[in-house]
C-alpha cells in the first residue's frame, strides 16, 4: 500500500515509512541555526593522545575525560555551540561529579553527536587514497546511540588532490559509503552529518582546481544521498574550505578569493534542502578558519543553507595549551 502511495505522492516509501522525518528535520534545523556551530571532540583516542602530548600529558582514560569535561562545562559554551560530536568512549562518560556528558549538554540545550565510523583504510592499487570503514555492525550501533540520547552522527570519508586524483574510485566508493550510513541513519532516527574532506594536499595546484574537484566530488556525493533515498532536510553537510594546494604560492589565496571559490562551488552542487553547510577546520589554524568562515558568509549573505563550522582543532587548541592538565587551570582555559 505504502509502496504505490509513495508512486503517487512522489514521495519516497523510505521518507513516508520513517516515523522520525519530522523530529530529525527539526533537529537539523536546530543545529543549524543561526549563530550557532558544532564542537567536534570526537578525536579517537590515537588522536585525542597525539593532542595530550602537545602538553606534555599522559593518554589516559582520566586525562580524555577531564579535557572533555572542561570543554563541556564551560561557562558560555550554549551560547554559541548547538552540537557536540563525540567518540563512543566520551558518550559513555561524566563529569567527576558523576552527571552524565549526553545529560549536561541536553540540559544546556547542547546536542549531542557521535562518530559513527571506524577509520581510514588505504584502497589498494591507488597512490594513498583512502575508503572509510563502519558500516558493519552501524545499525545496532545507531540504535544504541540514540537509546543513549545522541540526536545526529558523523561519518568522515577523505579524498585527495593530486595526480589523477581524487580518482574516479576512490570518489565512487567514498560517496557510496556516505550515502549508506546517511541512508542508515535516518532509518533510526539519527541526523547524519555528511562529510567529504578534499584534504590539504601537497603540490601547487590552485583554487581554479580546487573548487573543480571539490564539485566534482560533492556533486557525486549528492547523487548518492538521492539514489540513497537520503532525506536532505534531515542531514548536515560538512565539506572543505576550497583551499590551494600546500606549495601554492599563498598570495594567490586571499580570503576573499578562498571564500569566492566556496560559495561558487557550493551554490552549483549543493541543493537549498539541505539546512546547514558546517566547514571543517582541517588544517587551517584557529584565527585563518575562523576569518576564512567570516569571508564565506560575507560573500553569501543571502545563502539557502545556514553557513557556519563544525570544528575541533580551530577551536579545542588553545583552551589545551591554557589547561595544560592543571585542575587549577580549568576557569582560566574556559575562558
């Protein structure tokens, strides 16, 4: 019934079937509103170890709690942050008062977010490109998450720029991967946010080529949401900055011009349902990518899709240093 139905409505049955459309738009919505970013703290714990050492502390389980805890406790964190992403360990976590992480954010009107992949593996028989791992095993997990009071999810696939790539394979796998989680997702309840990284590469290729590949891979990555049957108004987009390569002359880059090729690239791929376009950092320093975002939005004032970052490193890497793994030091790194 529900199948001829969705012949006639245009509709598909994987939006009419699915009693959370309606909570998961709203959700979207709510993340992206207006003067409102996502925090990414889901670094794995590999990750989270290489930032601890910058100060000189231990990767414990203790240390990656208490980082995590002065992030989340800060005093005006809900005044500019509406998601929060975490890795499964911190999901289960509390503060060394024992409320729990997903509870304190909810309370302060924080959603809470979690990494749902698994990693990076190399795709044989290509110079270093990568497929990402994690949809084994994703359905349970998202269900459980959700049990857990998570509201959206990440999933990050990574292309590269150089010679003969991104290659039409590893654009082809990537894409597919996103769109089953995002597809996966949807279907128990969680706003998926989409990510396809067009890392930093080597070489000195430019914007001109940057944005080619950036619409190149976004446009694939799109087709592959709607053969997914993806609900866009229920998803978040997390792309790349179009950035020049790392040995391009940087005069050539400036702002504006970073910001011009963005919008560009964006406005001929990216389809007004989707609610929020969040930047990754990757890469860039705290102050570039927080000035890269404000050309981005100056460049499109009047944009379809809510403009704003979803950053970890931009914004995690100062309040490191300020802590250094002092508990005396936690009012002073808030701040």
């Amino acid at each position: 019934h529900s199948v001829s139905q969705a012949a006639l409505s245009m509709t598909s049955a994987f939006e009419l079937e699915n009693p959370y459309i309606e909570e998961m738009k709203l959700t979207a919505r709510r993340i992206a509103r207006q003067g409102f970013g996502i925090l990414a703290t889901d670094e794995s714990i590999p990750t989270a170890g290489k930032r601890l050492a910058s100060i000189g502390v231990d990767n414990e389980l203790e240390n990656r709690r208490a980082f995590r805890e002065l992030l989340y406790t800060a005093p005006d964190l809900n005044k500019y942050i509406s998601g929060v992403i975490m890795f499964d360990e911190t999901l289960y976590q509390s503060t060394a008062d024992g409320v729990r992480f997903v509870r304190l954010l909810r309370e302060r009107g924080i959603d809470v977010g979690i990494k749902v992949d698994t990693g990076l593996q190399p795709l044989f028989g290509t110079d270093g490109e990568t497929a990402t791992q994690g949809l084994d095993g994703l359905r349970p997990r998202c269900k459980a998450y959700r049990a857990e009071g998570a509201t959206f999810a990440k999933w990050r696939a990574v292309l590269k720029v150089g010679h003969g790539m991104p290659s039409e394979r590893a654009i082809t796998d990537n894409a597919h991967g996103l769109a089953r989680y995002a597809s996966i997702c949807q279907e128990h309840g969680l706003v998926p946010i989409v990510e396809p990284e067009l890392t930093l590469s080597p070489g000195d290729y430019g914007l001109d080529r940057a944005a080619r590949e950036t619409e190149r891979v976004l446009s694939r990555v799109i087709a592959a949401l709607h053969a997914n049957d993806v609900v866009l108004e229920a998803m978040l987009l997390k792309p790349s900055m179009v950035l020049p390569g790392l040995d391009a002359v940087v005069e050539d880059a400036s702002r504006e011009q970073v910001a011009k090729y963005t919008v560009r690239s964006l406005k001929r791929v990216v389809p007004p349902a989707i609610p929020g376009i969040h930047f990754l950092s990757g890469g860039m320093g705290s102050e570039e990518a927080t000035q890269n975002l404000q050309a981005v939005q100056r460049e499109c004032p009047d944009a379809p899709w809510r403009l704003s970052f979803s950053f970890g490193r931009a914004l995690q890497d100062a309040v490191l240093k300020q802590w250094a793994g002092k508990a005396e030091n936690v009012p002073a790194a808030q701040h």
